[in-house]
C-alpha cells in the first residue's frame, strides 16, 4: 500500500478514509476518529487532509500551515494513518471540489468522508454540500454534546432515506472508484458508534496561551475534527 499520496494520483485499489480539517492543532481526538474508523469501516488507509485555510473559520489564531501539518504528522504513523497537504497541492479550499479532483487522480480509490457530528449538523453550510453527499459516503463520528442535536439536524433529515450500518457503507468490490458512487442513486452515510471523545483544538490553544509557549505539558495531541466547508 502506498503511503503518502502524490498529487498527480495514482491506480491505488483501496478503501480510504479522509479526514479533513484545520488540524491546529491535531490531537488525540483526530486520532480515535481515524483508528475508529479504519475498525469500523474496515478501511486500508486514512488520510489527514489539512486544510490550506478553511473559507468557514477566521484567519485569526490560524496556525501556520507547515505547523498545522506537522501536527498532524505527528499523531499519524505514515503508514495506516497519513497526513497529507495534499489539498493545497491541488489548490482546494472546499471539499466538494477537493472530492471531485481525487476521484479524478485515483479512480480506483473508494473514498468515505469522515467527520464528527458537530459538522454533520453543519453540513448544510459547506458548499454544494448536497452534491457532495450525493456522490460520496460519509461516515459521522460521535462528538459530546453534538450528537443527538446533528441527528435531529437539517442534513441527517435530508440524509434519513440514504442512512446504513458502517457494514455496508463501502459494500461491494474493491476497485469500483468513484463509479461505484455514480452508479448508485445516492451515497450512504453512518454513524459510527464510538465513545463520545472530549478532546478540543480550542481548548488546546487556550491551555497555551495560559501556559505559555515554553510549556506544553498540558497541551499534546488532543482536540476536534472540525471542517465546516
């Protein structure tokens, strides 16, 4: 299996979570979601797609990208979980269009969405956001205090008809690629079951600041998928 994707793609057969997000920083939350998920979905890889600049949050208090990414390298082991800035090699800042090009570049790839409850209830914000769950599955992740209010949400309503047990979100042979998608009238989505993890990126970067940069014994990988795009 390769590791780190390229941005000019390739004939990978495989099913590949993409986890998506500011990562600013990547924590232990990000890690549950992809070791969740690659259990769960039965999944070959997971990919950290950090964001170049997320059009939904403020500039402000945004990391550097190049720390951003070494976040997230740092709670990935390259292999099964591999962060990536793939995204700002294709010069993407939204997801929808970030999909459509790697269904392009890897068209053997099976991909899934994942992402945390509190973005599924925002998913109605993302761009073209119904065009995206039209074509690609997404996998939702318990998040404290998200998730029943993301399941009674605008999108999981939409949603209701196309919801399946993680065992079947990527049912059927690998290799269909984004076809497999195309062919079907919907994509599927689930809800992972899995503890409800605390960690928060926010939380992180106020422990930070009272503690200054010369400590971070409080502050290691520990945070929230977010990426309302």
């Amino acid at each position: 299996m390769p590791g780190l994707p390229g941005p000019a793609g390739d004939r990978r057969r495989a099913r590949i979570g993409l986890l998506g997000g500011s990562f600013n920083p990547a924590h232990a939350g990000h890690r549950h979601v992809a070791e969740r998920a690659l259990r769960a979905l039965r999944l070959d890889q997971v990919w950290l797609l950090v964001s170049p600049g997320n059009p939904l949050k403020p500039a402000a208090g945004m990391a550097p990208f190049a720390e951003r990414l070494a976040s997230a390298r740092a709670i990935g082991d390259g292999v099964r979980v591999v962060a990536t800035a793939l995204e700002a090699r294709l010069h993407s800042r939204f997801t929808v269009a970030t999909l459509a090009k790697l269904a392009r570049r890897f068209p053997r790839a099976r991909f899934v969405l994942l992402m945390g409850a509190d973005n599924l209830r925002q998913l109605p914000r993302w761009r073209r956001w119904r065009l995206l769950a039209r074509h690609t599955p997404i996998a939702v992740l318990p998040r404290p205090g998200e998730t029943r209010r993301a399941l009674s949400g605008q999108a999981a309503h939409a949603l209701a008809r196309w919801r399946r047990r993680p065992a079947a979100l990527l049912a059927g042979p690998l290799g269909g690629g984004p076809a497999a998608c195309r062919a079907a009238a919907h994509a599927p989505w689930c809800l992972v079951p899995a503890r409800e993890h605390p960690a928060s990126a926010t939380a992180i970067r106020v422990a930070r600041a009272g503690l200054g940069q010369g400590d971070r014994s409080l502050a290691g990988p520990d945070s929230a998928p977010a990426r309302p795009r």
